[in-house]
C-alpha cells in the first residue's frame, strides 16, 4: 500500500490542506478498515479504480470506522475547515462509493487523473482548485484562520469568540454555517488534532508526519482511547 502527500502551491494554501493518494499496489489478503479522526475539513474524493465514483464528503466529530476493501486508489483534496462554499445537500458523510450526479466536473477531473503521474496530478487538481476559487464556491475563512493562529492562547469558547472579535453567540452561528461544527466541538477536533500531530496551532494544515502514520497503521484502538478521554 502507498501513501503520497502533495503540497499544494503557495497561492492555494490558505485554501486546500493536502492533496492526497492512496492506493494498492495489488490485492490485500483483508480488506483495509481506515479509523477516521474527527475532522472539520471537507474533502473532494475521486475512486480512481471507477472513475465515475467521486464526490465532496465529510467526517464528523466522532471517530469513524470506513472500509477501503482490499483494493482502491483515491486520490483527495483536502480543504482546509469551513472554506467550502458549495452545496452543502451534496456533502455525504464518511467515504464516497456512488456515481456523481452532481453539477461540478469531478468525473472528468477524475478521468484526467487517471492518467497523470503524481507530478501532473497536483497540476490538474490545482487547477481545479483555482475553478472552484474563481466560482466562489471554496472562499478563504478569515476567522477559523485566527482560531488557528490563536490556538494556544484558547482555552475555551469565550476566548475563541474573543480572539474573534465576536460574541459567543455569533461564533456559534459563523462556525456552524462555514463548518458544520458547534465551537466546542470544533476546539475539541482542533486540539486533537494537535495533540496527536505534535504540530504547533499555525501547522494545523501541515500535519503530514501524523497523516502517513495515521493511514499506513492500525490505530483503532489508542485513538478510540484519546477520542473517549476527550
């Protein structure tokens, strides 16, 4: 099994956390249970093994378990929290394994993939990004950038309003249409995730040591452990 991260370029990181691919290199004697971290960020997959599987999906505030089989390829783009603008109707929830039937061009993105190397992938997912910028549908979030850059100073949903500049009640609102999380449960995967990447609050997007664990280990049981301490 391969694991590959690929940064993507400077004017698109206030946007997209990580492309990322994984993949088989053959058949697995068993299939593949990835243990999912709670996650604010939303993903566009593309099955590159069925190219007209792909679609705009994300975790929940709870660990998951999702079944990969014994083979797959995906390859994602990892947005970073509360960017995405689209329709949220469209967002399902753990891994995609239905046909797109949506309006965006992830099939044809996908079938592009198909045949890139990992260098040309990042150029035609980059591009895609840019599509979507220039759309509007993923748009920069100004105030989970400062609970990022503040994140050691937060102690609670007070400070993070504060650090805000607003009230808790307008945190509660702003956090809950751009990510989908209540504050607290927000500050809870923020700290999660900072605890098991051992990255400071700025690095939140630069987890890549704790990703390549994370995928090419079974972790099922101590992150079920630090999830219930949580």
């Amino acid at each position: 099994m391969q694991f590959n991260e690929i940064e993507p370029p400077s004017h698109l990181r206030g946007i997209v956390h990580r492309f990322l691919e994984l993949n088989t290199d053959g058949a697995l004697p068993d299939d593949y249970r990835f243990h999912a971290l709670p996650d604010a960020c939303t993903y566009i997959v593309f099955e590159q093994l069925e190219t007209k599987i792909a679609g705009v999906c994300k975790l929940q505030a709870s660990s998951e378990e999702l079944n990969l089989g014994k083979m797959f390829h995906y390859v994602n783009i990892r947005f970073l929290p509360g960017v995405w603008q689209g329709d949220r109707s469209q967002v399902t929830h753990g891994m995609i394994d239905t046909p797109y039937l949506g309006d965006l061009p992830l099939i044809d993105i996908n079938q592009r993939l198909s045949k890139q190397g990992l260098v040309n992938k990042q150029l035609v997912l980059s591009e895609f990004v840019e599509s979507l910028v220039d759309s509007k549908l993923v748009v920069a979030n100004l105030v989970t950038e400062k609970i990022f850059e503040n994140l050691e100073d937060i102690h609670s949903v007070a400070d993070m309003a504060a650090v805000c500049e607003m009230s808790t009640r307008q945190l509660q609102r702003t956090l809950k249409r751009s990510t989908g999380f209540a504050p607290h449960d927000f500050l809870k995967v923020l700290r999660l995730q900072q605890t098991l990447s051992g990255k400071d609050s700025s690095s939140y997007a630069d987890q890549s040591h704790f990703m390549k664990l994370y995928w090419e280990a079974s972790w099922k049981k101590s992150l079920t452990q630090q999830v219930n301490h949580k």
